[in-house]
C-alpha cells in the first residue's frame, strides 16, 4: 500500500460538521488551548506516533458525512467564543490557535478518541518531515532547557558541524526572531527549509553569563534521519534498533541487513524499545526478514472491509535465533511488528508491556488561507488485530521476560535488557 495524502480543498469550518459536536467546540477552546500536550503539540517525538495508511482518494466533498456549512448552527460556539474573549485572565490567543484547540476538543472529547488530533501547520510540518525521514536542514536535535533553546546534539558533517555548534550551545536567535518563549517545535520548523537556501543565527557556547554571541550562516542540505542502527556483538550476535518506522526505514533496513550478512551473523537482537510507530507498510517488510509465510497484521474498518498485510517470503534471517526488546514506549507499526514475532513463536519478547495501540489512523491534510504549510487531521479510520487475532487496544503485549528499563541511556554492555537477551541466546547456543 503506498502513502496517500488526502489534500481538502474546503473551508476550514467544514470540518466542524454535525451539530452535536457544536458544544464540544466551546469546550475544546479552552481545554485544547490550555493543555496542548494533550494532542502531543509540544513534543516531535510524539508526533511520530502514527501509523499511516491510505485509502481510496475519494472526493470528500460530496460525501454525504460532511454537513454543509450552512446548515451548522455556531451560535453556542460564538457565544463561548466572546465570554472567553472577555473574561479569560490569560493573555488572548490569537484565532487560530484558539480554533485549532477547538477543533482538537471535538476529535479528542467528542469522540472519547485519544489517538485522533487536529496539527496545525508548523507541529504538521515537522511531525511529517520526522516521517518521510529526510528534510532540508542544518542538523541539530534540539532541546528546551530552563527556559533556553539548547542543542542536544548535532550531526556530523552536517552544516551546523561544519559551522562549529556544539552540543549543549543555546540558540539565541533564528532569522530575525528572538528564540524567547517559542517552543521547540516552532524553532525545529524555523531551521528546516529548502536545500540550498540560507539560515542566520545568533548563539552562544553554553549558558554562561558573558558569553560570546556568535553570529553564523548556515546553508541547508538534506538531512537524513537514520531509524535502524546495527552493531556486532560477541560470538556473532548482532543487535539491531529501529527508532521509528519512517518512509525510507524498509530501504535502511535492507541496505544494514546486507551489511549484517558479510558479518555472518548467528543471532540476532532486534529493539523496538520508545519506536512509536509511523507507516503500517513497514510492518510486513521487517516481518517478512524473520517469517517465511503467512499473515503480518489483520486491518478492519468500519464499513466492514479489511485488508490483510502478509510476508513476502523473501527473508534472510528465517533460522537466525532471535530476542525482540520492547517497553511501553513501543506502539503502532512498531508494536505490530512485535506482535507478529510473538505470535509466531519466532523469538522471546524481553522488556516491558508495549503501550497498547490497537487502531490506526489516515492523514488528511487541510489547506489554510494564508499558511505556507498544511495542517492535518489525523483521524482513527480503523482496527488491527495480530495474525492470531489479538486486539491489543490498551493492554499491550506482555513480554515472555518482564523487566524495567533502565533509569539512563546506558551503553549495550550494561544495558539489563541487552543482557538478559545475550543470556537466553547463549542458553539456546548462540
């Protein structure tokens, strides 16, 4: 199944459709504008948490599920809109960022959903830049700390590299704009671009009164995000991470296990530990490395219709031994991709319960008047159910050996669950 983007081509109130959902709005103002974090607004790494699939590309339009605008009675939303106007001792927001809370209240409470969201265009832009793996770029991983717009680490040979940014450098400004009171999230979107166009900053090496301010310009070139990692271990086990199930994760996944096979690998450890997902196309395609045949993932949607996702059959590790890391940051595409292990009987899940994330969702991107970039819904469309049928809608896989993570990133040689892993190989003779 290829990705499909559903661009709307409508009004943005129509979306509001269905007069029940008019008392949710008013309600979502204010619940949605005051607690973002609710609908992951504040954090990219939740952003990835999407298992996107596509559908037919229907003309949304002149389906009959969308009410005409005109026949939607906003009265309570406008009366709402004017007492929280009036009256809220907060400084008043702007209208869309007041509307985008809204329209978040009626997907989130109206439908008692917690996975579907409204993202507005700068949280969309980097939540599907992250997904589609690669972006235009300076190449910092950035991070808000005691109020600073800090960078947590930067790629090598990247443009910020060359430039000489150092971790833990504060970013004072980006463009003409002070980075005071931004969110990451906001900045992250301010410092991608097209390849080959500019960026000015402002910054200082650490945090230190009196520090030099440096002024840089840096020229953007594309950034890839690499989402599977490998590293050879003793007696020829090879442990292998995939981060996120981005785009281009089944073309890293093949060009690293081809690396893997000069090494003539015995075992394997594959962790999917805090991968939150992304395309549910990636699935059967790690899937099918460990599993000659059969079924990867069961899809059903409301009408009654489904759509299986099976193995190709074209594997390298069928006989490989093999342990699956997991913990509760593991969930969607990722989480599915543990399932089928499981249910296969093809190798111990070691961790912590996974989160638990049994529905997927589509994307449908929204035009707005005035914004450079689109917004999205990203909408609960459908079910998944593991090839033995297991709906793990808020239970999450139990692990065959339970155990915490660690409390600190902690190097492979420590890690408790690496270990554990290293020790059920050895007892099988790997």
């Amino acid at each position: 199944m290829t990705k499909l983007f559903k661009r709307l081509r409508l009004p943005l109130f129509a979306l509001l459709w269905g007069g029940a959902f008019v008392i949710v709005l008013g309600v979502g103002i204010e619940v949605g504008y005051q607690f973002p974090a609710l609908f992951g607004l504040q954090s990219p790494r939740v952003l990835v948490d999407v298992a996107a699939t596509s559908q037919n590309n229907a003309n949304l339009a002149n389906q009959s599920s969308l009410a005409a605008t005109d026949k939607i009675n906003f009265t309570l939303f406008a009366n709402v809109w004017k007492i929280v106007q009036m009256n809220s001792l907060t400084t008043h927001p702007v209208f869309n960022e007041l509307l985008y809370g809204a329209i978040n209240g009626m997907l989130q409470f109206g439908f008692n959903d917690p996975f579907s969201s409204f993202l507005p265009p700068v949280v969309n832009h980097v939540a599907q830049t992250n997904l589609d793996g690669s972006f235009g770029g300076i190449g910092v991983e950035l991070e808000t700390l005691n109020g600073y717009l800090t960078i947590a680490s930067v790629t090598p040979g990247s443009p910020a590299d060359k430039a000489g940014l150092l971790a833990g450098d504060v970013i004072l400004q980006i463009g003409e704009q002070p980075t005071d009171g931004k969110s990451s999230v906001e900045e992250i979107s301010a410092l991608r671009g097209a390849v080959g166009s500019t960026v000015k900053l402002k910054y200082q090496h650490g945090r230190e009164q009196g520090a030099v301010v440096i002024d840089a310009t840096l020229t953007r070139q594309q950034i890839n995000i690499p989402s599977v990692y490998w590293q050879g271990l003793a007696n020829k086990v090879v442990y292998v991470q995939v981060t996120t199930m981005a785009q281009d994760t089944p073309d890293q996944w093949d060009k690293i296990v081809n690396e893997i096979q000069l090494t003539k690998p015995k075992a394997i450890i594959l962790d999917l530990r805090d991968n939150a997902g992304g395309y549910v196309t990636d699935t059967p395609h790690i899937v099918s490395e460990f599993v000659k045949s059969g079924l990867v993932l069961d899809q059903k949607f409301n009408d009654g219709t489904e759509k299986k996702f099976e193995v190709s059959g074209s594997g390298k590790w069928f006989g490989l031994p093999l342990v699956v890391l997991v913990n509760r940051g593991t969930a969607s595409a990722a989480e599915m991709v543990a399932a089928a292990l499981q249910d296969y009987d093809r190798g111990p899940l070691v961790g912590e319960r996974t989160f638990g994330k049994g529905v997927i969702q589509q994307i449908f991107n929204v035009q707005i008047a005035g914004e450079s970039n689109d917004a999205s819904v990203r909408l609960v469309t459908s079910k998944w159910f593991t090839p033995k049928g297991r709906d793990l809608t808020g239970l999450g896989l139990q692990p065959d050996f339970l155990l915490d993570r660690p409390s600190q990133p902690l190097p492979l040689a420590q890690d408790p669950v690496v270990l554990k892993a290293l020790e059920l190989l050895k007892a099988i003779g790997r």
